[in-house]
C-alpha cells in the first residue's frame, strides 16, 4: 500500500479550534487496500480536525454511492452509503491504535495519516445483504430474472398436471372408515 500524501494532515502548524478537509474518494482509492468488491464509488468525505491544547478530536463524515452487485441477482447497482465516526487523538509513549476510537501517536509526531480510518469507515458502512432495489419493487427485468420466473412456472403447471394415485384415495378411505 503506497503512502497517499493527500490523507496525511500535519497538525503542527494548525492553530487551536476547528479545521476543515473534504476528500473525494473513487476506486483509485480502494486500489491501494487491494480491496475489489466495489465496481466503483462516489464517495464523498468530510473531515473535521479539533485542535486543543492536548489531545485532538476527528469527526468523520461520508456520503455517496459505491457500485456493487445486488446478492440475489448479480446485477451491478449503485448503493446509497452514509455514515460517521469519532476518532480522539491523545499523545503518548508510542504508537497505539487498538482501540478503534482513540489513536495514541508518539511525542514529537507532527502529521497524522487518516487513510485508514476512512477506507473501513466506508467499507464497514455497507450493508451484508446488498438487495437492487429493482427487486424490491419488482421492476428489475434481467435474463436471469425471465428465466427463473420461466422455470417456476413450469414447475406449477406440472405440479398441478399431476394426478394423485388412486391408491392414496383407498387409504384414506380406511382412516374415515372406523
């Protein structure tokens, strides 16, 4: 993964209080985190930097659509994503980012790289199931679609063509019988 200069902010020269930085976030992005599921993405990323006297505090913010295939069909759609995260800088020994709302960097640290925490901020923000919302409302028309529906009707008229056994009626006939 190279080393993206434009989601490293240097902190250092920032005055006190709020900083502003927006990103647009395409499938050049995911490239670098070797990550293929999206066909491609619109994503848009605003970031806030807080500036205090110790510690620092960044809201995360996205919104956009990512383009991947519906679950049930395999058919690519554009899927609406939002979301938003709190991540508290603090100052400490060494580095540490176990905790996944609170980064230790080192003293003495003068930028802070916020590439990752966008990548699984939109990556965790995309649902398991991924349905096109032409099935939902029934207006996806695809050949997979027209030939399952095909098949499933096949399925009725034969199901309905079928004759029960005669055996089975004179069965059924002792059980009423007693």
């Amino acid at each position: 993964m190279k080393q993206l200069n434009e989601f490293l902010i240097p902190f250092v020269g920032l005055k006190l209080g709020k900083h502003q930085f927006e990103y647009k976030i395409d499938k050049a992005f995911f490239e670098d985190f070797d990550f293929d599921e999206f066909e491609d993405s619109d994503v848009k990323v605003n970031v806030v930097l807080e500036k205090k006297s110790t510690f620092m505090e960044l809201t995360f913010k996205h919104k956009g659509t990512v383009n991947v295939p519906c679950d049930l069909t395999g058919e690519y759609f554009d899927l609406p994503i939002k979301g938003k995260i709190n991540v508290v800088v603090q100052f400490g020994e060494q580095f540490n980012n176990d905790n996944e709302e609170l980064l230790i960097l080192p003293h003495g640290e003068h930028q802070i790289d916020i590439k990752q925490y966008v990548y699984e901020m939109i990556v965790l923000s995309v649902p398991l199931k991924k349905v096109h919302p032409g099935v939902k409302d029934g207006t996806l028309k695809t050949p997979v679609l027209d030939k399952l529906n095909e098949l499933s009707q096949k399925d009725q008229k034969q199901s309905t063509e079928e004759e029960i056994d005669p055996r089975w009626d004179k069965l059924k006939k002792l059980l009423t019988d007693k």
